[in-house]
C-alpha cells in the first residue's frame, strides 16, 4: 500500500483525483472500458468536483456506488444524488454508462449489472470514525456476509436502516483500491487502521491490506 499525507485537504483531493485520471487512462490503453466504484459523504463531492475538468474520456468509464440508501435517487439521502449533481451533470458520460441502485431493485440485479461488465477496476472507499467502509460495519452481519456482488443491509448502524452495500468479497476484487482517512474524526481510525492488529470484523477497513494495489490518501497524522 503506497501512502499519502497532506495536512492541506485541497491539496489531498487534487493528489485523490490525478490517481483517479492516471489510473483510468492507463487502464483504457489495454481495456475498452474502465468500471469504477465511488462512496458517498462529504469526501465524494470533494472528488466530483475535481475530478469534473480532468482528461478522461467518460464514454469509456461505467460509474457505480460502492453503497447506496434504499432512498429514491432525488433524495437528500442518496448517494446516486450527491454523484448526479456534483459530477454527472458537469460530464459528457453517455447514460448507460451510468449506474445507479433503484431502491426497489433487486440487488441481485445490480450485481449481475456489473458482472456482467466484468467486476470493478477501481474502487474508492472513505473509512468512517469506527473502521466501517462502503456498508460494512463492525461486527455487523454485512463484515461477515460471504456472497460476492452487493449485498442487502437492512439494520445499517448508520440512518437510513436500509441499504445495499458491496461484499467484502467484492471488494477484495478491485484491481485499484482507494482507501481515504479524511478529517480530524477520522484520526484515531486512521491509527487503528495503520496499527493494523484488528480483524477484518472489528475493523472493516483492514480489508485493504489485503489488496496489493492500493493507496491510502489521509490529512491525518
């Protein structure tokens, strides 16, 4: 895992966003398309809003929600929201390049959706203040849930209850993982994380040491 500090949050999220447009310009040159997974929370509209002047041509990237809230996609509370008006509006992306949850989908569905684009290139993940990446929570039903895809989280820790959330599993799959400890509440996380003696169950994010291409963005000491 190759690490990266800056005290300067702005600064963090231009270094976030150059990885992201390198990364899907290398990927395009041996590959059609490039399949990338994005969280939710303040972090992912700081990246929105850079990654909207960047040189990517977003005809050949497919967008997914590493988690979403089973919310209708104009509500306050979806993700697919802050995504819509941050970053989609401001991009020429053709719309089946874009993927978001319908709350009354099934979720089995949105798996085959992206299988059937042959799983995630890159996945961005913002670590929460106890250890919990996508909807996967500590020592929760969804850290323990074996099945690959996205799977349901019903009783989320976290408002809104119900939600869907990448596996575990799946998210062992990335060929790029983007792991962020962004703000001062995320400090002691951020040690628990780097520390690394906590399992996978107690800490969720601990998941990322085990992706040999990954990066972790922090503004945390």
């Amino acid at each position: 895992m190759k690490s990266f500090f800056s005290s300067n949050t702005e600064e963090l999220f231009v270094y976030i966003t150059d990885l992201i447009e390198d990364s899907i310009n290398s990927i395009l040159k041996s590959k059609d398309y490039v399949v990338i997974a994005f969280p939710g929370g303040r972090s992912a509209k700081k990246i929105y809003e850079n990654l909207r002047n960047k040189k990517i041509d977003w005809s050949r990237v497919h967008i997914f929600l590493i988690d979403e809230r089973k919310v209708s996609l104009d509500s306050e509370e979806s993700n697919f929201k802050i995504l819509n008006d941050e970053l989609l509006k401001n991009i020429k992306i053709p719309s089946e390049n874009v993927h978001p949850y319908n709350y009354d989908e099934e979720t089995a569905n949105y798996t085959e959706e992206l299988f059937q684009l042959g799983g995630l290139d890159i996945t961005v993940l913002s670590a929460g203040e106890d250890g919990h990446i996508a909807s996967l929570f500590p020592e929760h039903p969804s850290i323990f849930n074996e099945e690959e895809g996205f799977i349901d989280v019903d009783d989320s820790p976290k408002l809104p209850k119900e939600r869907i959330s990448a596996s575990a599993s799946l998210i062992l799959e990335s060929d790029l993982c983007i792991l962020l400890f962004i703000g001062e509440d995320k400090r002691k996380a951020l040690k628990t994380f780097l520390r690394g003696r906590e399992s996978t169950e107690e800490f969720p994010a601990t998941l990322v040491h085990s992706i040999s291409n990954s990066y972790l963005f922090t503004d945390q000491k």
